[in-house]
C-alpha cells in the first residue's frame, strides 16, 4: 500500500458519534481502504481522508432523520451514506440499493461482518424496484446524479409524506433552483437545505430535504406503482 493510501487513526470525534458501534466503524474504514481499493470501489486518494470526508460527513445525517423510520439509500455504492448511517442508528430499517455486482457483494460482506441486522442489501435500480420494494419514509443518497435525476429515481420509492435527503456539496443551492419544476411535477411539497455535523465536521455536511406529498413521483408513477404492485401479487399468487 502506497503511503498516500495509508488510513490515517479515526479521529476523537468517531467515539463520540459512533458509540458503541465505534469498533465497527474502525473495521468499515479499514476494509473500505483495502478491499474498498482494490474492487475499484473508491479512489486511493481518498484513504486518507475516509473518516472527515466520508464516515462522518455520512454519520451526521443521522442528526434530521427521524426515529423508528424505513430508509432507501439510492445507488449506495461502497455504503454512503447508508452504513455510517446504520451504524449510528439501529432504530433504522435501511435498504442499500445499488445495480453494480461488485457493490452488492461488498455491501453484503460488510452488512454481514459488522452485524447490520437492520439492514438488507438489494441490487437493482430505483426504476426497476418500484412496485416490488415497499416504499420508505426516507430516501438517502450522496454524489450519485445531480438534483433532478436524483429525484427522478428516488422520490418514486417514497410512501406518502415520505422526504429524500441528499448529501450535496456546494452546489446545492444552485441544484435545488434547477430542479424546481422537477421536483414540483414529481410531488415535491417542500424543499429545503441543512447543514448538519456542528462541531464533527468542517465544513459540515450540506443536505438537500425534499418533502412530497400524497403522490410521491406524481400521477404517472402513482399508476406505475399500483400496476407494479398488482403484477407482483399475481406472481405471488401462483
């Protein structure tokens, strides 16, 4: 291992957002670092800052998800946001979705490694699964597709009254005006950005909140959904 791509200790602040999970979170920026490295799944250059850059500026997002809820993290990749979210948050019932083979079968090993008991690894894409994946309460996701496309695949999986939550950069501001038709023809009720990670992170994690309504996805997906339910019980039936 080169020494740009040596994982540098977790620093003082992972004890106090990780807990009990702490040891845990030690093993996932360590197998992100090497195994993570060598499938291709981040970049060496990212090693040395895994823990600001990515555990924690993912773990904070557990700060405006609410209690006891059902989270889809949306092209999950190598587990951002959704394992330093799990691992913060056992109250959680969290799906990592994600169409890339080699991403679910490393997703599979770390959710079976660290005992992730609530959370379940499901390879596909967002359009594939709508209809046979119970919609969620919350949509995560980070650095998977600017604002609009995002919203496109994950506003769909939400049930009603549901929020997606995107883990967004600078950029944001300037991604939420962009996408403002979109969002509205999507069901989009409320949009809103947050700054998460006070004191854990600097600068802290910038989160795009988009709330729907009664038709997550809009009319044209409320039928798709219903249709896509409708096939998968007669499936079952037979």
């Amino acid at each position: 291992m080169t020494e740009a791509a040596e994982l540098p200790p977790a620093p003082e602040q992972a004890r106090d957002v990780f807990g009990d999970r702490y040891a845990d979170a030690v093993r996932y920026a360590e197998l992100l670092a090497e195994a993570g490295v060598q499938r291709g799944l981040i970049g060496p250059r990212e090693v040395p800052r895994l823990w600001e850059r990515h555990l924690l500026n993912c773990a904070v997002l557990s700060e405006v998800v609410p209690e006891g809820v059902t989270v889809c993290d949306v092209g999950s990749g190598a587990g951002l946001p959704g394992i330093p979210l799990a691992l913060v948050r056992d109250d959680l019932k969290i799906t990592l979705l994600e169409p890339l083979l080699r991403r679910t079968n490393f997703l599979t090993e770390v959710v079976e490694l660290l005992g992730l008991d609530h959370v379940t690894v499901v390879r596909g894409r967002a359009e594939e699964v709508l209809g046979t994946l119970q919609p969620v309460h919350v949509v995560t996701a980070r650095a998977v597709a600017p604002l609009d496309r995002l919203a496109a695949w994950g506003i769909p999986l939400l049930r009603p009254y549901g929020e997606m939550l995107a883990l967004k950069g600078d950029t944001a501001e300037e991604e939420l005006k962009s996408a403002a038709t979109a969002l509205s023809k999507l069901g989009a009720v409320e949009t809103s950005i947050l700054h998460v990670g006070e004191g854990v992170v600097d600068p802290m994690s910038t989160v795009v909140r988009v709330e729907v309504g009664e038709s997550p996805g809009g009319v044209r997906f409320a039928a798709k959904r219903a249709k896509a339910a409708r096939t998968g019980r007669a499936r079952r039936r037979r």
